[in-house]
C-alpha cells in the first residue's frame, strides 16, 4: 500500500512559525483596502510583504500587531536579517500554482484570450494561493493556413534567430516590445507571468543562419575573428524527439553556443517573465547540458525566475536526481490528459518520489518539487489540435476528486489547465475550496512510504433478499436473519504493488494529520485504517483515539473502537483531516 510518512523539513518553508512576526503576516490571503490615511507602520508592512514576494498597493490585511509596535517591527527586520539570505527569496518555497493554457488552447492562444483568462484567475484562484498565468507552447507561431505544432517555416524570430511573439496574436509586441506589455498587465492583476520554451534553437533560426547576440558587448558574437551562427552551435542530430522541425540541441561546450542561451533567457528577464517552462530537455529528451548552463544563467540574473522542466517520460529518481537541485519542478510523467488510466498511472510514480525523498527538496535558488503535470478538468482542447476549448473534460467528479488529493497529498505544483471563461462552478470547487486545499501547503514536504498497512473488505451476497439487514459476526462473516448466513467477508491485503487500493499519510506543522483512501478498483470498496496503523507510521506520536472530517463529504469522523472507515466509490477517494490524541 501507498502509505506515506510525514518527516519534518526545516529548510521546506520560508520562516519557521518561532519567527512570531512573520507568523502573523499572510500575504497571500484576502485583503481589503482601508478607507483613512495610511499609518508609517502600515507602509512598512506593506514595504515588507514586497520584500517577500508579495504584490501590495497601500492594500493592507487586518493584521495582529502587537502593543509595543518598535519592538515587534525591530523582531521583524531581525527575523529578515537571519533569514533572508536562506529564506525570504527562496523561490519555490511551496508547490507552485497557477494556470496554464495548453490543456484548453494548445497552441492556439490570443492575447486577448490570455488576459481574460488571467483576470479570472486573479478574481477566482489567487484569493486561494494561485500565483502564476503561463502561455505555453508555440506563442511566436503564426496563427494561418497551414500552420500546427510541428509546421516548419511559420515562427517569428528576430534578426539573433530567437523567439518573439506572433503579431498577429500579440499585437502588443509590436515594436519590438516582446512580452513586456502582458507580463505588465498580469503584474498589475497581482500574479505572475510565465511562459513556455522549447530545447535549443530553431530549425528556422538554423536555416536561416542567422547571427548570434553577444549581450555582453552588444552586436553580433565574434571568436577568432568571425561572426558566430546559427549553423555554427546547432546540433541537428540532437532534434527534439517529438517536433522535428521546430527544435534542436545548441553545443553547450562552444562559447557561442552559451551565448545564444544566455541571450535568450536574459531577453525573458528583460520582459518580466517569471516563470520559463522548458520543453523537450528532461525524461526521454534529457539534455543535461542546457539544463545545467540555463540554471547557471537564472541563478546570475537579478530577476527571480522559477525554473520548470517538461515532460518527464521514463523519468526516475536518479535521473531527477541529477537536475533536481538545478530546477524548481520538473515533471515526472508524460503529459497527463482526461483519462482514467493517465490518473492512476501516477500513483507508483508518486510513491517512487516520496520514497526517495525528493519532495521540497534543495532547487534554484531555493527548493524544488516533482510535477504531476496540469489538472484537466472543465472545458478543453485535445493534444496537437489547432482549436480552442470545445469539449468537457472525460473525468467524472469521483476521479477528478482523486486526482486533486494525489496531487496535492504529493505536494505536486498544481497547475490548472482548464478554459477559465467556460468552466462551471462544480468542477472549479473541486479546484479551489480553501478547506479542500491547505493540506497542501500544510502538509509536510518529504515522505515516506510503506507496504502491507490498510485492507480492503468486500462482501458478495448469495442471494438476493428483500431484506438486507446483515450482522457482521465476529469470526468475519455476515449473517442475515432472514436468509441466514448468506455472505462471507474476505479482507485483501493491499500492498504497493496490488495496485486496487492506496493510501497515503502526511502531518500538518499544527500536529493535524491528512489520511487520504484511494480506491482505484472497479468495484465500490470498504477502507479501513486502525490507529495502530497510524501509529506505526508515524513512530514519533502516540496516537489512542482521533477525530475529524473527511474533507470531500464534510462529514464528521471519529475513531469507532480504534478504527476509521469509508466506504469508498469507483474511481473516488476519501480524505481525513484529524486531530488525534
């Protein structure tokens, strides 16, 4: 069984709750905005919160301030002083959040489509912790007869042969503005803008051998007295695997070849860009030379950037192991799309990543998180399609429920990839309800898991009765008065392997624990956890009797002679939230 321990990590959040100044500060939750002059200590806080990361107008949270305001400011700016270095611009402190727009738009994207999109996403996502509005692939593609994904001579590159946006889809970068202008307008809505790259150079860059930018010294790149290339770095036999004619590796081991790199992620700075999701150079396309070389240019620039790598296909933790500690999340898997078979494909990899304690641990700048790729829920497109968003998600709500306790129990980034101005209301519930969610960023970061520790029990009657009253007796099997005995109880032991049922555990820093059942069988199923289950996986506590909710029902739980119970549907999964003595 997937059964997960909880150990505590001192480096996974960015102040430790002993810091008690920093502790009352939640500058990612609501805000209001007070209608009197603004006091100096108020500013300060606001001054503050931009020091840690976070947008603030003269827009202030109800606080707790204590009465001696010059002692406690005084705490504050000592707290920051011991942990700003390690801390406070710490990227990827927690799992990212936000939306992505490939699972409802490919590559299709406008302008306008986008900043609708991110102006919800600041009305609806952000109060609960989502942060980032990522354009994915293809932004620089033009939108005419003939063109898809993998198309050849559609791109629009400027005269170094590196990525600007199509026009026709981003009229604002026009001029040579690039993303300036979005990235402002996502800024001002208080988010953060991200955008999607793929490995390398163009082919069309190569076939136009175009010049290399030396951003040091401004013009063209020379070394030993000639004008470096496009043909000059280019890989062709390193082409990415899956789009032939759009990418190829560039030679990290050529001057040249990091100076077209370093041109490009300089001019993503430039923009205001802060988020890169790097495609085709990690899982089966793995390129640990660029990795390694973008990491080194990101960790020189003065502008935060969160680093992403995409897909992780036939990734291991051995493999992540090597690029880990350069990034900020990399995926795990291909990409995850509106199957029953995508969702349950992902929980041995999961428990792979817990087991070898990669979750939280040390990335760019700060940590880095094992990425279960975006949830695809409500309305969307379908892969390698030139439409926008025109068809509801294949999930139905058990499996969407199963999906978003894995990935946030997994602490996996959570990226939403639906159509924001087409979604209803029930699937974004599932999404974004507080209580549904905190676990996630309460939960501890690294976990461990462990085999043989729930079972599963299933009853089938001999036959059918009018009544179905059953008394289960003590030696396991079911009595019904009526008909006698008619049923028998067989309890399956569910191990990491038996693949039916799963479970995992993780605490929260208030001693609260997260018990999740996963029920992946097709047959509606009885889970049941004692709380010498517990106990044993997480030795650290004395566990006798617990309390609480399940999170997705908002029903009451409580132990029943030391064990907690549900019977779980198809597909469905419960999550406790409990308190225990």
């Amino acid at each position: 069984m997937c059964y997960a321990r909880s150990r505590q990590n001192q480096n996974a959040l960015p102040f430790e709750e002993s810091h008690a100044c920093i502790h009352h500060f939640n500058f990612v939750g609501t805000v209001v905005r007070w209608n009197r002059p603004v006091r100096k200590d108020e500013v300060f806080l606001c001054v503050l919160g931009l020091f840690l990361g976070s947008p603030c107008s003269l827009v202030f949270e109800i606080i707790k301030v204590k009465k001696d305001l010059t002692k406690y400011i005084f705490e504050c700016v000592r707290a920051l002083s011991q942990n700003i270095s390690e801390s406070g611009l710490r990227l990827a402190s927690f799992p990212p959040r936000g939306w992505n727009s490939y699972d409802s738009f490919c590559w299709t994207i406008s302008e306008e489509e986008f900043l609708q999109s991110a102006e919800i996403v600041s009305q609806r996502l952000k109060p609960h912790g989502y942060q980032f509005v990522v354009v994915d692939y293809l932004w620089y593609r033009k939108k005419v007869k003939g063109a898809y994904p993998d198309s050849l001579g559609f791109d629009v590159i400027d005269k170094w042969g590196r990525m600007v946006p199509d026009p026709g889809r981003w009229p604002s970068s026009i001029g040579g503005k690039g993303f300036s202008e979005v990235a402002n307008k996502v800024h001002s809505m208080g988010l953060k803008f991200g955008i999607h790259v793929m490995r390398g150079i163009s082919t069309q860059a190569v076939n136009a051998n175009t010049p290399i930018l030396d951003t040091t010294k401004g013009g063209a790149y020379q070394e030993s007295g000639r004008v470096w290339r496009a043909k000059d770095i280019a890989m062709p036999e390193r082409a990415c695997s899956w789009m032939h004619n759009g990418f190829m590796s560039v030679n990290t081991k050529l001057e040249a070849g990091r100076a077209f790199l370093r041109s490009l992620y300089e001019q993503y700075a430039a923009w205001g860009v802060d988020l890169v999701k790097h495609d085709c150079v990690f899982g089966d396309d793995l390129d640990l030379n660029e990795i390694t070389y973008v990491s080194e240019v990101l960790n020189k620039l003065n502008r935060p950037i969160v680093y992403s790598l995409s897909p992780g296909t036939s990734v291991t933790p051995a493999m992540a192991k090597d690029v880990s500690g350069l990034v900020n999340m990399y995926r795990i898997t291909g990409d995850d799309w509106d199957q029953w078979t995508d969702v349950r494909a992902h929980f041995d990899v999961t428990r792979d990543f817990s087991t070898a304690n990669m979750i939280g641990g040390k990335g760019l700048k700060g940590n880095s998180w094992p990425d279960l790729d975006m949830l695809p829920f409500g309305w969307l497109t379908d892969p390698g399609s030139n439409e926008g968003p025109h068809r509801y998600s294949n999930l139905n709500l058990e499996e969407k429920r199963t999906q978003m306790t894995l990935w946030s129990l997994a602490k996996s980034p959570l990226i939403d990839g639906q159509s924001m101005y087409q979604e209803d209301y029930r699937g974004k519930h599932q999404l974004v309800a507080p209580d549904r969610m905190n676990f996630c960023l309460n939960g501890s970061p690294k976990q461990r898991v462990t085999s043989n520790e729930f079972k599963r029990g299933t009853f089938s009657p001999c036959r059918r009765d009018s009544n179905q009253i059953w008394e289960l007796n003590s030696n396991g099997t079911l009595v019904n008065s009526y008909s006698g005995l008619c049923a028998t109880v067989e309890y399956v032991e569910a191990n990491a392997n038996s693949g039916g049922i799963r479970s995992w555990i993780a605490t929260g820093r208030k001693g609260e624990i997260y018990l999740a059942f996963f029920n992946l069988s097709e047959q509606k199923t009885v889970i049941y956890a004692k709380t010498s289950y517990l106990a044993k996986a997480l030795p650290d506590r004395t566990i006798d009797s617990c309390k609480g909710k399940e999170v997705w029902s908002g029903k009451d739980v409580i132990t029943t002679e030391g064990t907690i119970s549900m019977n779980v549907e198809i597909h469905g999964c419960a999550l406790f939230v409990l308190n225990c003595n």
